[in-house]
C-alpha cells in the first residue's frame, strides 16, 4: 500500500468539525422564518396580522368539536373576519359519513375571490372545528388564520387569472367530513382543478409540503419558483404516503384536484391537548404556512390549469434557501451509470496493484458490519428502552438525550469498526466498500422509489465523479485523495442530516433504531478517512470513538434519569363516566398512554387494572373503578320498521340519546353480516380491513351531531342469527359526580383528542 493513498490523519479533525457545521446549518435550516410585523406590506403575509386574527378566533382557549355552540361561535368570529374584508361568506350545511361509519351535519364556510377568466378555479382550504380535548389554535387555527390573512392581501394585489375560492370547513376531525361535503355538493367544486391545504399535526417548526395532486412535477416546479423560503422533499411525500394518516387534501385529491398540502409538526405533544392553544402557536410556523400559501395559491391562479401533466418528482430543498429537482424516471438510470463507472474505477485500482482483492473484501465487509451492528444495537437498546420503561410513549417530554444517543451509538460504530478493519483493508478498500454499497442501493431504492432513493443517489455519483482523477492516477497529493472520501461525506450530510432530524418529530420512539441506522449509512463514507488514524500512537487514535462510545453512555444515562412527561409534555390520560342501562352498573374508566396509572388518580378511588378495556371492541388497557349510579337516561335504537327479501331482513331503525348528548353510537358484533347500511339516506361505504381493525372487527355507525329527533339507521342482516347490538351515547366532559378523579389527574396528564366523556349504554336484541 502507498502512503500517498491515504489522506493522513490530520486531515481527520477537520473533517469532522465540516460535518459538525454541516450538522448546525441543518438544525438551522429547519427553523420556521421571522414572523412579519402587523405593520408589513399589504401584499405581504404578515404573521403579525394573521396573530391578531388567530387570537380572536380561538384566543379564548375553548374547544369546539363539530356540532358544539363553541364551534357555532367560532363559524361566526370566521364569518365576521371574511365579512370585514368584503368577501360575502357563505354556510354550506350538509350531512356526511367517512368510511368509519362516523357521520355529522358539518357547517363550511366559503368565500370566493373572481378571476379574470371564468370556469377553472382554485381553492384555499383550512379547517375550523377543534377535537373535544384542545382549542386548536395551531390545528387548524393557524391554518384558519393564514387563509384568512391570505384573503386580505389577495385583495391587495393584482386579480389572478384564475377564480380562487376560499374553504374554511367543519368536521376535518370528524372524518374530512366538510371537505366531502363541499366536493360532493358545492356547485363551485366542480370548477376547481388545483387545492393548497393547511394542516398542523403540532404547534411549531416549519411549514413543509409534504404532499401534491397527482401532477406531482407540476406542483412542485411552481412551488420552487415562487416559495420564499422552501421545505420539501420527495422523502417526505413517499413516506406520508405510506402512513395511514389523512388530512382533508385526501378528500381534494381523491376528486382529482392537483396542488400542495402544507403542514408543520414541531411540538407534537401538545397537538389535540389544551396545549394545543394560542400562546403556543408558533408564530414562526405561521408565517411560513402563510409565505407557503399565499405564493402557491396566486402561482396556481396564475398557471395554465388544463391538464397539468401527470408526472412524478424526485425534489429535496437545501437549507430552506432553494430547491433541486428532477424528473423521477431520470434516477435509476443515473444509478446505473454510477455504479458502472464505480465498478470500472474499483477494477483499475486492482488491475494497478493499488487495492488487493482481498482488501476489497474487507472493505466491502466492514460497511456490512457497520450496517448490521448500527442495526442489532440500536434495536436492542430500544427494546430495553421500553422495557424498562424508560420511553412509555411514543413522544418524550425530553427528547434530547435519546436522540444523542442514537446519534452517537451509530457513530461508535462507524469508528470502531473502521479502525478494525483498516489494517486489512487500507484507504482505497474502505472508499471501494462504502461507495458499492451505496452505489447498489442507490440502484435498488431509486427502482423501488426514486424520490426516496436521492439520498443514495447524490452522495454516490459524487463518490464515483470526485473518484475518477485519484483511482485512475497515483501519487496525487493527500489534498485530492482526501476530496474523493471527504466530498461525498459532506454531500450525504447535507441531503441526510435535516431529514434524519425531522424522522424523530415525524415518527417519534419507534424510528429510533431506523434513525440510528440512517445515521450509520449517511457516515458510512467517513470510514476511509479513518484509515489515516493509523498513523497517530496511542491515545489520539482512540480519541474518536473513544469520546462517540462516552457520548453513548452518558446520554443513556440522561434519558433514564429523565422523566417521560412533564407540564409541558403530558401523558395522554382520558377519563371517563361509564353507566350499563341493562346492569345498571356505573364505572370510572382511565385511559393512559404509558399503561400505567398516574399516583394521585391511583389513589383517588379503588382502580383495577383491565388489559383490554370493559367494552369487546377495546384493545387499549383501561382502569376501572366503581363509580355512583346516576338518573340519566340510556340511548334508545327504535326499530320502525322491517322486511324480509333475498334472505336478509331489512331495518329501519332510529337511534336516539334520551339525554341530549351530542354523539350517539351503534355497534355490530364481528361478522353480524350486516349490509346496505345508510345513515340518514347517507350511504356507507364498504368498509376496509385496516377500518375494522381499529375495534376488533367491531362495526360501528356513529353521529357526532344528535339532535332531538335522532337519527335514521337503515340496515339488513342474514335472517336465522339474532344479532345482539351496543347502543352507546356520548358527552364531553364528566358528570360533577366525577370531580374528585378530575381533580386527581396531574398537571404531567391532559386529556387528548376526544378527551373525557361520559358514556351511557345498552345492548339491543336483533332477531332477523
Ligand atoms: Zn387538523
């Protein structure tokens, strides 16, 4: 092996202080831009004006789920805004059903800007309705409020091209239910082609499009043209893809509008809690949704809308300050090239005696080791984790040392199996293991999916180019043969570190060992540089793992000692007032996400542990304790009316809560063989497996706003099997019976999502 093929082991430090700034301007990147003053340019968004908007919506810190008189409230504050900018705000009211089965009359309000052309239009959506458990002010009332801001300055500038059509709709949290009420029944939604959606899963962090129509090129070219500051990236869209979770950019989509949905995740632990309020709300978050939004609506007014074309992008930003983009079909052939350009530069240092065979295989050994170490290691240590109960939620209230250690255990082992392989292996087998590797992957990932396969591809066609002149040529200086390890290095960080940083607020724990494996891969291409630590005696050659493998430790020892909640980060905990009409038995039920009840609710009342809930369709642990029965009526299910043909028998039935409460429920037993169902005349949809599993293979049909009369259910069943059905009815809140366990839930618990009900039930007999 010649010395000059090594970039010597000064040349080390240095390299990992470039990582470090690499890694500082990536955490930097991710911070939301200075809000606008009030007193910024009218044309302008100006978080500062949307604040003002923001604290009049929902300043008063009142949740108002669909349906509530708080929501009504909030509908008229909205109302009012759009009014006093001289819109003519409309109610659109309609009655609609998910594919849940969960159903509600939803209220929309909608406005419209004209264009200079008539016909195609776009739309400009955010949702007001709140769950029962938190005010919303960043979800959606942040988005609320930027719409809001949005259509103030669009008065301002010049008439686009296009009609732009204002959507501020009800019953998002319900099921996307005002979003399918405006594309099903709004004579406006027919003329619509492109969307932008506002959406908050937390209460700060940057605004980023994480998801587009079906023209995915389109949308994300005239997003990169006009967005000030973007945030997007081909990774995000691919994986969001792959969750189950939807906003009302589904409902859009799925109607064939094109366009961008914009959303911001920082602070997830508040999101659908109280916490989720106006002094949180990240005035930073709103301005960003606001820039996002008002440049994509008036690029998309603006645009040719007849069929954009149905392409896909491979798109990632940098920094915030730009975004680099190309057509998704382009990548695997890319891949291709590098990998053979690669094989031809690994072929030439074996032909030239510079890389023995054998040390190539080492080389190509030590990336495994390093991949399947980071990987068994950082599984185990999340396991013990949450054994010991170190991480009893899936978002900590001091996230920090666990990230650190993830960080550092995949560092460690980059190190340390570096500098074990190096004397078998020598620089050039180090770089030639790492960059087959990737080159390889970057080949398969970017066949599977190409806007997830960039991260590989960049940092390889930098190995393979910055390569060439030091494979192909001895005796360059150590300068040359440090680029060719050092560049790509840097490269992968760029494209790697930020996103790495938002997988934890995206995923939380569970990605914690495919974070710490994300980090292996992106500083695998340090390994070679490595090599150089040969030459230093002693400590200095240790120095580097030596301090990756403390930091390990130390920050495991951090997040152990840590607590997992806190004020600001609470345990979910709901509570609730259960009453059985048929037992006449009434039970305190406790919900928590750790599975374990806090100390003070412990001691509140006599608690028993249930591992599955008290109802057969829960899955969740529960705690139960006897609680006071109460005079309140149970929920009724009135069979009106019912035939028999083609061996079913058909129902009409009406469900009804005798006490006024607001959601009313009824639950089929798996494979009761029920059929047809409509709601109100609303037909159901088919439901899915994933649906299903959500209670057990229990069916249900629910109605989040009761009135009075009830409603109508029309179903049938196979006739000969008598189905025993749930009837259940639910309100917000605890009777005052309860004011002793809601005194004892700790400041470190919040109520989350549906929050605390009171539940009233009986079983009804069908015999079809
Ligand atoms: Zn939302």
């Amino acid at each position: 092996m010649q010395p000059e093929d090594t970039p010597g082991a000064r040349r080390v430090l240095p390299t990992v202080a470039i990582l470090a700034v690499i890694f500082f301007l990536s955490v930097a990147g991710l911070r939301p831009p200075a809000p606008q003053p009030a007193s910024a340019p009218a044309a302008q968004f100006s978080a500062g004006r949307a604040r003002e908007v923001l604290n009049h919506l929902v300043g008063d810190g009142i949740p108002h789920p669909t349906g509530s008189a708080a929501n009504g409230v909030v509908r008229g504050r909205v109302i009012d805004e759009l009014t006093k900018l001289g819109y003519q705000p409309q109610v659109q009211t309609g009655f609609s059903c998910d594919e849940f089965g969960t159903c509600a009359t939803v209220k929309n309000i909608l406005a419209r800007l004209d264009g200079a052309e008539p016909g195609a239009s776009v739309l400009l959506a955010a949702h007001y309705d709140s769950v029962p458990a938190g005010p919303g002010a960043s979800d959606d009332g942040a988005g609320v409020a930027a719409v809001i801001e949005i259509a103030r300055a669009l008065k301002s500038t010049a008439v686009p091209r296009h009609s732009i059509i204002i959507l501020i709709d009800d019953g998002e949290e319900a099921g996307l239910l005002g979003a399918r009420v405006f594309v099903a029944e709004s004579p406006w939604a027919k003329d619509v082609r492109a969307a932008v959606n506002l959406e908050a899963r937390g209460t700060s962090g940057p605004s980023m499009m994480f998801e587009t129509g079906t023209a995915n090129y389109w949308a994300v070219k005239l997003y990169s043209q006009h967005a000030s500051r973007p945030a997007a990236s081909s990774i995000f869209y691919q994986v969001y893809k792959q969750l189950p979770n939807d906003t009302d950019f589904t409902v859009f989509k799925a109607s064939g509008y094109q366009g961008a949905n914009f959303a911001f995740i920082g602070d997830v632990n508040h999101y659908h809690t109280q916490l989720d309020n106006f002094a949180n709300a990240d005035p930073g978050s709103l301005q960003h949704h606001g820039d996002n939004a008002l440049r994509m609506i008036l690029a998309l007014a603006n645009s040719d809308l007849t069929s954009p074309p149905v392409r896909e992008a491979v798109f990632f930003d940098l920094f915030e300050r730009g975004v680099v983009m190309w057509p998704a079909g382009w990548s695997f052939p890319v891949a291709i090239v590098a990998l053979i350009l690669l094989l031809f530069q690994v072929g030439w240092l074996i032909a030239k005696n510079r890389l023995l065979p054998s040390a190539l295989l080492w080389g190509v050994v030590n990336w495994l080791a390093i991949f399947v170490t980071t990987g068994v290691l950082a599984l185990i240590l999340q396991k013990i984790l949450h054994a010991t109960g170190v991480t009893p939620t899936n978002w900590l209230a001091h996230p920090l040392p666990l990230q650190i250690a993830f960080w550092c255990l995949a560092i460690s082992v980059v190190t340390v199996l570096s500098l074990a392989f190096e004397s078998r292996t020598g620089y050039w087998g180090l770089w030639a293991g790492v960059w087959i590797w990737w080159t390889l992957f970057s080949v398969v990932i970017s066949w599977l999916s190409s806007g997830i396969g960039y991260i590989l591809l960049v940092p390889s066609c930098t190995a393979v180019l910055v390569g060439l002149p030091f494979t192909l040529r001895r005796g360059e200086p150590r300068n040359g043969v440090w680029l060719s390890a050092a560049l790509p290095l840097f490269v992968a960080g760029v494209l790697g570190f930020g996103h790495v940083i938002l997988l934890y607020d995206g995923l939380g724990i569970r990605i914690l060992a495919g974070i710490a494996l994300l980090v292996a891969l992106l500083l695998s291409p340090l390994a070679p540089l490595l090599a150089s630590l040969r030459e230093p005696k002693g400590f200095a050659r240790f120095a580097l793992p030596g301090a990756a493998l403390v930091a390990t430790l130390l920050a495991v020892f951090a997040a152990v000692v840590a607590p997992a909640y806190s004020a600001k980060a609470p345990e979910h905990v709901n509570l609730q007032y259960r009453q059985d009409a048929d037992s006449g038995r009434s039970q305190w039920v406790v919900y928590t996400d750790s599975g374990r009840l806090p100390e003070p609710i412990r001691v509140a009342t006599n608690f028993h542990r249930l591992d599955k809930g008290s109802f057969p369709w829960d899955s969740l642990p529960a705690f139960l304790a006897d609680a006071p029965h109460l005079e309140i009526a149970a929920p009724t299910f009135t069979i009106l009316e019912s035939s028999e043909s083609g061996g079913m028998r058909h129902y009409r039935a009406l469900l009804r809560s005798e006490r006024g409460a607001p959601e009313a429920v009824v639950f089929f037993p798996p494979d009761s063989g029920i059929d047809h169902v409509r709601i109100q005349d609303q037909p159901i949809p088919q439901k899915t497996a994933r649906v299903f599993r959500y209670f057990n293979g229990w069916d249900l049909y629910r109605c989040l706003t009761m009135t009075a009369k009830g409603i109508e259910v029309q179903f049938e069943l196979p006739l000969g099997t008598p189905v025993e059905v749930y009837v259940l009815d639910l309100s917000y809140g605890l009777p005052l019976e309860g004011m002793f366990v809601l005194k004892s839930r700790p400041l470190t618990a919040t109520p989350y999502s549906q929050g605390d009900v009171t539940i009233l039930s009986r079983q009804v007999q069908l015999n079809p």
